[in-house]
C-alpha cells in the first residue's frame, strides 16, 4: 500500500468550471536571454554562437576523441575566443583535473613520452642549441598541436558513466 507524500486541496467536485492555466511558450531562442537572467553568462555566449551558425555541422566522434588536427578545423567549426582557462577553472571538477594534471606528468611514464614527443620536434637530447615549444600567444588549439602536448586526462563522464578523454 502506498502513502502520499503530500496532499493537496483541489478544485472541489462541485465546481464544474475547472482552474485556469496559463502557459508561456517558451522557443528555443529564448534560451540564451533565459540563461543570461539565471547568470550563466558564458552558456549564453556559447548558445548565441551556435544559433549564428549555419553550417549545421555535427562534430565527428574522430574530433571528440583528439583524433582530428585542430588546425585542420574550418572556422565555422570551433570557437577559442568564448571559454577561457579562467573561467573554466572556476569549476571544481575542472580544477581538480587541472591539478591532477600539473602536479602528476612528472612519473616515470610522463618523462618518457615528454622526451619522444621533444626528439619528434626537433629537440636534440645533449646538445645545447635553443629550442622553443610553442608561444604564449598561441591558442588553445593551436598548442594541441605542439608535440611537447601533455595536458590530457582520463575521467568518468558524469552524465553517462563511460570514461572518457578529456583534454585540461
């Protein structure tokens, strides 16, 4: 036998007329004026951006998975300039990978693939000639493509439960 959790007092049986409702319907455009009163600022940008688009493109599981140069992406296909590291790190579960990411390359394992992708670029281990990765003025996806890349991490999504690759 089940027991209500709440009880309410309904329009009595006598009144035939019924209560009244008025629903506002709600379009999709609405959503990022919605998210912009709730405080979420940069979903709304994100949103905004996506309704300007009108390539009705679909980002391919290769892209998801890092398999794909970032350079190789048409302009209509990424947007670096709306989420920045910054804002990112506000979050606790970014934080949290963030730090695992920058306190733990330095294992063994890390060293050894940091050296590989140094030699791939053109670092020569021993000799004392000037070598650069990358610039401070590069973009996030444009720093994907630097061989020295070791900002990546493995979790479990929220959401569906499956592990997956994520790049911090």
């Amino acid at each position: 036998m089940s027991v209500p959790i709440a009880t309410a007092m309904t329009t009595p049986c006598s009144d035939r007329k019924g209560v009244k409702c008025f629903i506002e319907i709600l379009q999709l455009r609405d959503l990022p004026d919605i998210m912009e009163k709730m405080g979420w600022d940069i979903a709304a940008e994100i949103m905004n951006h996506w309704f300007s688009l009108d390539t009705g493109w679909a980002m391919p599981q290769e892209v998801k998975e890092g398999k794909v140069d970032p350079i190789s992406l048409d302009q209509t296909q990424y947007d670096d300039q709306i989420i920045k590291m910054a804002w990112l790190l506000k979050f606790p579960r970014a934080a949290e990978a963030f730090d695992y990411v920058y306190k733990n390359w330095a294992t063994e394992n890390g060293k050894v693939e940091l050296k590989k992708r140094l030699i791939k670029s053109g670092w020569k281990p021993k000799k004392l000639i000037p070598f650069k990765l990358g610039k401070r003025s590069m973009s996030a996806r444009e720093l994907e493509c630097v061989p020295g890349q070791l900002s990546r991490i493995w979790f479990k999504n929220g959401c569906s439960g499956r592990t997956v690759w994520r790049c911090w």
